[in-house]
C-alpha cells in the first residue's frame, strides 16, 4: 500500500482469533520481525529475556488446553512465547559488560565498565517482587515492539495472556533453561472467516486519554 502510516499499519491490525492454517510467514519476513523484536529498548539495555518460537506441532498440541483451548496456538504459522529470566545471574551480568564493552570498544578493566557493571548488579538489591515485576513489564515493552512489526509486516498476531504459565513452563522446560513465561504471540495470517477483522475498533477519544498540562 502506497503511503501506508504507522496510524493505517495499526488500524489494519487487530487480536487475531482465527488464523489460516494453509499461510506460512515467508521466511525473510519473519527473520525481520525477529530483528525489530530484539531492536526493543530495555532497563540498562540488559535484555534479561528470550523469546520462543515453538515449531514441535505435537508440543503445540500440548500446550492449547493450558491456554483455554485458543486454537491460535496450533493454527498459526509461527508461535512465539515471550519469556523473562527467572533470576539475575552474574554470568548473565558478566556477558553483557563484556560484550558491551567489545562492540563498543571500551576496556573492561575502565572505571567507567567498573561503574556499569555495578549498576548493573544493583538489579539484585531489589526486593524479589519488585524485580519480577521490572524484568515482566519489560517483556510486555517487547510485546509492543512485535506486534507494531508485525503491523508494518502485514503479518497477524494475537498477544495472549490466556494461558497458564506453569504449564507452559512445564511443558517447555523453562525451569531447566532459567526462564519464565509471560505472553504468548502467534503470528500468521488472519482466516478469511475470522469475525473480528470487520469490527471496527473501539477505543477512548483522543482527547479523553491525552491531556496537554
Ligand atoms: C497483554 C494482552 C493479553 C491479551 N490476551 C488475549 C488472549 O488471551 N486471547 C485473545 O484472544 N486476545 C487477547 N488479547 C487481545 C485483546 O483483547 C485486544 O488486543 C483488545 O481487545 C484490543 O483489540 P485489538 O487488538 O483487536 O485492536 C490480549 C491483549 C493484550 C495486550
């Protein structure tokens, strides 16, 4: 589409409840949407998350009775699972310093990295509630970034919060890989007798939920 907006890439979109089973997401498309998903700015640029594609259909299968049997999980072309580190490791700490200060080719032994690197650390002297809740709410930042991509894409999405995240974990191995559930995203295409692709959105006036002071 010609002059097609970021306003008229959101307005396209919509919480896909019915995918195409038959539309595969190219592959060059998908890999971009991937590259916009970790383009996603975060706390310290820490990126203390990972995202799951789930290929293994007889896994899918699996998972769409813990996710009050939304058959998006098994229809879609391509299912994602957003997950956040379970804890702040020192390796983890360790990698990013160390890679941070290659690319950006600065001496790790600097009283600058020193002072990063302690920052850093400082994510460990918050309560364990609230870091849970920092580490969360930036995966939901991610969530934003992938659904605009795939906007701008044409690809359809359907973020998910319907799910039980033990199961998921449990079937996925999170616990083994240190990682945590927290939304999950399939991505395809929208069936042609999808219903709610023609309703139009709803959503408050601008001027209801902006206020200039
Ligand atoms: C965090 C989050 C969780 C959601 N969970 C579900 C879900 O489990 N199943 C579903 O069909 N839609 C889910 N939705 C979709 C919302 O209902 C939908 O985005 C909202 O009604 C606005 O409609 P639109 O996205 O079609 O514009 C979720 C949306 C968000 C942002």
């Amino acid at each position: 589409m010609e002059n097609r907006t970021i306003v008229d890439a959101l307005q396209w979109r919509y919480a896909c409840k019915k995918f195409d089973p038959g539309k595969i997401i190219p592959e060059d498309t998908f890999q971009r949407i991937l590259q916009a998903l970790n383009l996603t700015p975060t706390s310290m640029g820490m990126q203390l998350m990972k995202f799951l594609v789930v290929q293994n259909t007889e896994v899918r299968k699996a998972l769409v009775p813990h996710a009050y049997n939304q058959h998006q999980i098994t229809d879609c072309s391509h299912l994602l699972v957003l997950c956040r580190e379970s804890h702040v490791t020192q390796d983890f700490i360790d990698e990013y310093v160390n890679r941070s200060a290659r690319i950006r080719n600065q001496d790790v032994n600097s009283s600058k990295i020193k002072g990063f690197k302690k920052m850093l650390e400082s994510a460990n002297l918050m309560s364990e509630n609230d870091r849970v809740k920092w580490m969360s709410s930036q995966v939901y930042i991610a969530l934003g970034v992938l659904l605009t991509a795939c906007a701008v894409e044409q690809v359809d999405a359907c973020p998910m919060e319907g799910f039980v995240p033990q199961e998921f974990d449990r079937i996925l191995k999170l616990r083994e890989k240190g990682l945590k559930s927290i939304v999950v995203v399939p991505l395809g295409y929208r069936h042609e007798e999808d219903p709610y692709q023609h309703l139009p959105k709803v959503r408050r006036e601008l001027d209801t939920i902006v206020e200039y002071i």
